[in-house]
C-alpha cells in the first residue's frame, strides 16, 4: 500500500528487489549521495509515477531497475547527464527540477504554482470559493483557473 518513499541522506545504496510490487508507489525522491540501485528496485511502480533524484551525477542503477515509462526529475543543468548515463537514458521523460532559489518546488502533482499579487496586479485572483480578493489576501488563490499560491 505505500505510495510514496523519501529515501533519507544517510542512505548510500537500495539493494535489489527492495521496492518490488509495490505497485501503488507513484513518487520516490532519491538523496543526492546515492550510489547504486539494485535490479527492479522500483520496477512495478505505475507509468504514472515520478521519480525525484537529488544526485547532480547520475549513478549505477541496473538496466531493470526502474518502470523507465515514469517521470524523472533531476537538479537543475544536469538532464544531459542523464540523457546519455548509462540505464538512466531509458527513461521516456526526464524533466530539470526548478533551480535551487531557497524556495520550495512546486511539481505537477500538486497543481499550484507560486505567484505574488503584486507582479501580476492585471490578472485577477479568486478565493478557493470563486470570489474575487481585494489584493491583501495570501495563500491558496485562483488564476486563469488554475491554483496558485501567493506568498
């Protein structure tokens, strides 16, 4: 039944079989200190899933490691790397995670994206509710139709 996994720091290594059928795991985040992964590791995950890997240098995976039909997400100028490594370009899409700025990530799960009232006074922002908010307001907004949240 587990659905998402944050492999913490410490953690060098993920041997073989470790996450095997486990087919309900749609998001895995790797530590940029990971070494190796083992054969199908995480190789039922659904198509769907996305795989969110810290690591600026791609490491040894094995060549059945992974459902390569899930979303990469790798750092920032590294998805050339990646393209050409070794099992990793097996992968039908890689995609760069934003470029570290101190602020958080906001991926395409979640359907929000960061905005401010101010840079963007000539579109109008809505309350969850579809009511218009007067400018002063933060958090959980609407734009365009679209969540986004305002700091």
């Amino acid at each position: 039944m587990l659905t998402s996994i944050e492999i913490p720091e410490f953690v060098k290594t993920i041997r073989d079989y470790a996450f095997y059928k486990c087919t309900k795991l749609t998001s895995v985040t790797l530590p940029e200190n990971m070494t190796k992964i083992g054969v199908k590791a995480f190789f039922d995950m659904p198509s769907s899933g996305h795989i969110y890997c810290d690591a600026k240098e791609p490491f040894t995976i094995s060549e059945n490691t992974f459902n390569y039909n899930c979303t990469l997400h790798v750092p920032y100028g590294c998805k050339e790397k990646y393209q050409k490594a070794v099992n990793w370009r097996k992968f039908t899409n890689i995609e760069e995670m934003e470029e570290e700025s101190g602020e958080p990530v906001y991926g395409d799960e979640t359907g929000v994206t960061p905005a401010t009232l101010e840079a963007e006074s000539a579109e109008r922002f809505y309350d969850l509710q579809g009511r218009p908010v007067d400018g002063t307001q933060k958090g959980l907004l609407i734009r365009n139709g679209k969540k986004v949240l305002v700091k």
